[in-house]
C-alpha cells in the first residue's frame, strides 16, 4: 500500500534519534530528543492552494529539517509516517 499525498502536503518518514552523545554516553528513551530531519517519501502535486498557486520545492529522497511539532503521524504497513504541509518543512538539508 501507497500514500499519495493531495495539494501541498509530503509524506515523511523520521530519522532514528542518537542514542548516543559525541562523548560516548548512552541515553535512554526518554532523555533523547525527538528528531527534526526526515527523509521525504512522497509529495504532492503542489498547485492551487488557498487560492495561491503552490509550487512543491522538495522531491522524494530529501533529507528536511522541519518544525518540531508539526505534522500528523500515520501507521501504515508496520512503518511510521508523518503527512505535513511543505510550509512547515524548515529547510532542506544538503550534504
């Protein structure tokens, strides 16, 4: 099964959080921070939204950093997702 998403929104998938901080130490679950980049797997067509003419600036495969709370969370097929609009994508990181 598939998500295709309508107008402006894209489909994401969170990274894993560190386990680990740069000097070795080991966190527990709830002592990690939840992570802010995810890995886009779907997005929409973009187009008129609001009345506004929307053009999609991310593609399938990006890495985004996005706000820290945005989004709704789905679970489809055993795998975690969550659907945000593109304005809530803060920037698209590059290596």
């Amino acid at each position: 099964m598939t998500i295709k998403p309508l107008a402006d929104r894209v489909v994401i998938r969170m990274t894993e959080a560190e386990e680990t901080t740069k000097g070795g130490i080991i966190l527990t679950a709830s002592a990690q921070e939840k992570p802010q980049v995810a890995e886009v797997v779907a997005v929409g067509p973009g187009g008129v939204v609001d009345g506004k003419e929307v053009t999609m600036y991310v593609k399938v495969g990006d890495k985004v950093l996005l706000s820290k709370y945005a989004g709704t969370e789905v679970k489809l097929d055993g795998q975690e997702y969550t659907i945000v609009k593109q304005n809530d994508i803060l920037a698209i990181v590059e290596a």
